[in-house]
C-alpha cells in the first residue's frame, strides 16, 4: 500500500512538470512592438521619422541594455553593440526602449546600424552581451503598410497558451508605451465616431478659448475702474493738486504747465517791465532826409 501511494506521487509530479515544461515562458526581454513603415508616425529626436524597434522590460527589476546586441541579420548576432554607461539603457520593470531603425548609430545610443526593409522579411533579434545568448526574436512578414506595427496584444506577451507566437498586426501605434488598451473612454471613442475629422473638437475647443478671454478682459476692466474710482475719492479727501486733477478733464501735461506758472508767478521770477509809454511832439515838419543840403557833397576843410 505504502509502495502504491509513493508511486501515484511519483507519477503526479512528473505530469505536473511535464505540464509545465509544455507551457512556454516569455523571456525577460521582448521586442514588443516593431514599426518598418513610418511616413506620418512618431518622430526621433533629430524630427525625422522610421522605422522603430521596441524593446519591454518583462521582469519586476531594473535592467540594463547597455553592451547588448540588436541584429537584423541571422549570421551576424553582433551588428549592433548598444553602448555601454548610459544611464537611459536602464530599463526600469516593464517599461520600454525604443531604438530607430535608420542606420545612423553616431546619432545616439538608441539609433541603430541597419535599417528595415518592407518589401521583405524583417529578422529581428537582441543578443546577450557575449554575442551568442540569443535573448528574443522576432519576425516580422513583408508588407507592412505605412504607419503599421507588428508586435503583440499585450506588453511581453509572446506565447499563447499552447506555447506558439502571438505576434500580430496592431491596431493602434504605441511608441514606449503599453501595445493594450487598459481602459476606454467612452465619451472619446464616441466623439471620434461621430466627429471623424475633429471640426467639432476644434471649434469647440476655440470657442472655450475665446469665452475665457473675453471673460478675463471684462474682469480687469471692472477691477480696474473700481481701483480707479477708489484712489480717486482718497485723492479728493485729500485736497491736493491731485485732488483737482481728479475733478476735472484737463490732462496732466496742462495742470503741470498751470502749476508751474503758479510757482514762478509766486516765486517772482519774471522780468518786471514799465508801463508807461512816453510820446513827444515832433519840432520838424519835415524828414531831415528830404533836405537839399543834404544830398551836396562837402567839400574836406
């Protein structure tokens, strides 16, 4: 009986490890979400667009790409080495690196030396840093459309339950960011049914715009004028020129030139001039211009 017992254990624990060798484990490193085709998608840093390669942290501890290999060729595991030392190949837990296709490797780390071709196959692989420990892979078919990505439904994903490849076209582009959608809205996925080109987006948008400034300038405006009002009255109480000036409609360049009249008159800074005119009589009847003797030339004495 004893010997029976310890048999069914024995045969259990074998089916149970059987059952779960079948059942294939994603590794720590996926390459999640590949675009080939870029014409109107995601930008690099340097405003140019290609094709992108996205790599997912699927473990629950920071790791470091740095001296790893990404290759797009089977017979050469090492044709990019990814830079060692820099702090942004630390991926933190299940998060993203996005590397540009675009065979420009001086222009960063995260720019590669190859490019992706639509017209064929694309291999895809990333090596350890030995140059032989193949650490994911993927193919991704000829094809692909413009601004379209091949990866899988869900970050890191790669198996199913039989234990075959789940890669597939994606629905939606998402550059560093999860491949699911973790929650719909359903105000938004109404709105871009209903309004397919964003006219009412926009409108709306520009009217709330618009309301908010024209709201704000009749705020400061009133503000303002009883700002105004009330530093008027205290300069009134205080009976200064101030206080004139705020009574009146003159402007301030003509009661300044009063007030300095005012002060010179007071000062007594003007010329004082007689005002007495002084008028005699003429002896002469006649111009000592019009003499006759005045028009001979005098001999010299």
């Amino acid at each position: 009986m004893r010997i029976f017992k310890i048999a069914l254990f024995l045969s259990a624990v074998i089916l149970l490890s059987s059952g779960c060798a079948s059942k294939q484990k994603n590794p720590a490193w996926v390459i999640n979400e590949v675009m080939v085709v870029n014409e109107n998608s995601y930008m690099d840093d340097f405003g140019k667009r290609n094709g992108w390669i996205e790599i997912y942290n699927n473990t629950a501890k920071t790791q470091d790409l740095g001296g790893r290999y990404l290759t797009n060729d089977r017979n050469n595991p090492k044709k990019y080495p990814i830079p060692r030392g820099d702090v942004l190949t630390k991926i933190p837990p299940h998060q993203h690196a996005l590397f540009w296709a675009d065979d420009e490797p001086f222009n960063g780390t995260f720019h590669v030396s190859f490019k992706l071709d639509p017209a064929k196959e694309n291999y895809i692989a990333l090596y350890d840093n030995d140059g032989r420990t193949l650490l994911d892979e993927i193919v991704i078919p000829a094809g692909m459309l413009a601004n379209q990505t091949y990866g899988y439904l869900k970050d890191g994903a790669k198996y199913g339950e039989e234990g075959e490849t789940i890669g597939t076209h994606l629905e939606r582009v998402t550059p560093s960011s999860n491949n699911a959608i973790l929650e719909e809205n359903p105000k938004v996925v109404t709105l871009q049914e209903t309004d397919t080109l964003g006219a009412m987006l926009t409108i709306t948008s520009m009217l709330v715009v618009f309301s908010a400034l024209i709201a704000l300038y009749f705020f400061f405006k009133l503000s303002g004028n009883i700002a105004k009002g009330m530093t008027e009255r205290k300069v009134a109480q205080s009976g200064t020129l101030s206080a004139v000036r705020s009574h009146t409609h003159l402007s301030g360049e003509v009661l300044a030139a009063i007030s300095a009249a005012i002060h010179e008159m007071r000062e007594d800074q003007h010329d004082l001039e007689s005002t007495i005119l002084t008028i005699q009589h003429v002896k002469r009847n006649y111009s000592p211009w019009n003499a006759k003797r005045q028009s001979l030339r005098e001999l010299p004495k």
